[in-house]
C-alpha cells in the first residue's frame, strides 16, 4: 500500500475518532447530571438507596472516573509521541482507577445489590481487571501493538459505565420492569465487546495486505 493510501484511510478513521468523542462526552455529561447528581441533591431517590454504602461508593465512583477521563488521552498518537513519560504515568494512574474501581465494585454488589447485579458485576469487574492487567504485562515485555489492543478493550469496558446509563435513562421513562432493565445491560455489554473486536479487526478484514 503507498503512503496516499495509507493517508487516505487515516483521514476517515481521524474523522471519526473526533465525533465519536464528542458523542462520548455528550453522553458523559447528561449521565453526570441525569445518574450522578444524587451526589449533592441529596432529595434525589438514589442518595436513599446508596446512602447504606455512600463511603465506599464515593472511591469507586472517583476511582472510575478517574480512569473514563484518562482513557481518550492514552489513545492520542500525538499526545503520546509529545509527552511520552506522562502517557506511561497517566497509564499507570488509569490501571490503578480500574483496580480500585473494580475491587470495590463487586465488593458493593456483593453487599448491597440484587442478585442479577450482582452477577453482572462479577462477570464484567474480572474481565475488566483482565484487559488492564494483560495491557500493563505487553507493555512491560515490549509488544506495543498487543498492548494497544488490550487497552481498546480494557476501555470499552469502561465505557459501559456511561451507555448503560444511558439506556437506562431512557428505559426508565417506559418502566419496562428489571427483567427488560437486565436484559438491556447485558446487550449493551455484548454489543460493545463485539464491535470492539471488530473495529479492531477492520483493517484486517477489509484491507488487501498484498496492495
């Protein structure tokens, strides 16, 4: 493949990059104020429902947020090749927010949540705390490109945080019933995982290496 091909494909994928992160951060900002807010306005149903719980509550929630808001620098070509010691240090910081975030995750799901929350956290924490741990181990013996890809999803993982909300918000103007609720939660989740792999994979299926 010459470099004008190359740079022809970049510039879409560029493209693209940028509206998916200000779709991402639109979408951040309404699950700040539509989920979170209970935060301060303690009138709001879900401070009676976390208060139990609120001191570990409050180093998960930071500790996940911590690393939402690393995640898109890490994955900045330009970012890292201008400050390359505070890409490996804000890394650093992300894979402690997924390890603290995470712990305490299942540690609160295990005390003050149903059953089928329970289970799905038990089954997304682990692999989340896989994809971050097998991304640190790549980097650490050398293989970049295998580190990046477990990074992508290690941070698809965290994004779930942000679209499950999402969904939930709008299920919760229909008030389906928590069998559709835990239904959707699941579906989001598979649906992030495949089109990771997939967009990970994009190159590979639709590109002719013999170009």
């Amino acid at each position: 493949m010459d470099t004008s091909s190359a740079a022809a494909i970049r510039r879409p994928q560029v493209r693209f990059k940028y509206i998916l992160f200000v779709a991402f951060v639109l979408m951040f900002l309404f699950v700040l104020w539509d989920r979170e807010r209970f935060i301060i306005d303690h009138s709001h149903p879900l401070w009676r429902y976390y208060f139990p719980v609120r001191w570990w509550l409050l180093p998960h929630g930071l500790a996940a947020l911590t690393a939402l808001l690393i995640g898109p620098f890490q994955f900045s070509s330009r970012f890292r090749q201008r400050h390359l010691r505070v890409h490996r240090i804000m890394g650093c910081v992300y894979l402690g927010g997924i390890a603290v975030a995470a712990t305490i995750g299942m540690y609160l799901a295990a005390v003050h949540s149903s059953v089928g929350i329970r289970f799905y956290v038990f089954a997304v924490a682990p692999a989340w705390l896989l994809t971050a741990g097998i991304a640190f181990v790549c980097v650490r013996n050398g293989n970049i490109p295998l580190h990046r890809q477990f990074m992508v999803r290690s941070y698809a993982i965290t994004s779930t945080f942000v679209t499950d909300r999402i969904f939930d918000a709008i299920l919760a103007i229909y008030r389906p019933g928590a069998v559709v609720f835990g239904a959707v939660t699941w579906s989001v989740l598979v649906a992030t995982l495949v089109l990771t792999e997939l967009g990970l994979a994009w190159q590979g299926i639709f590109i002719n290496k013999r170009a």
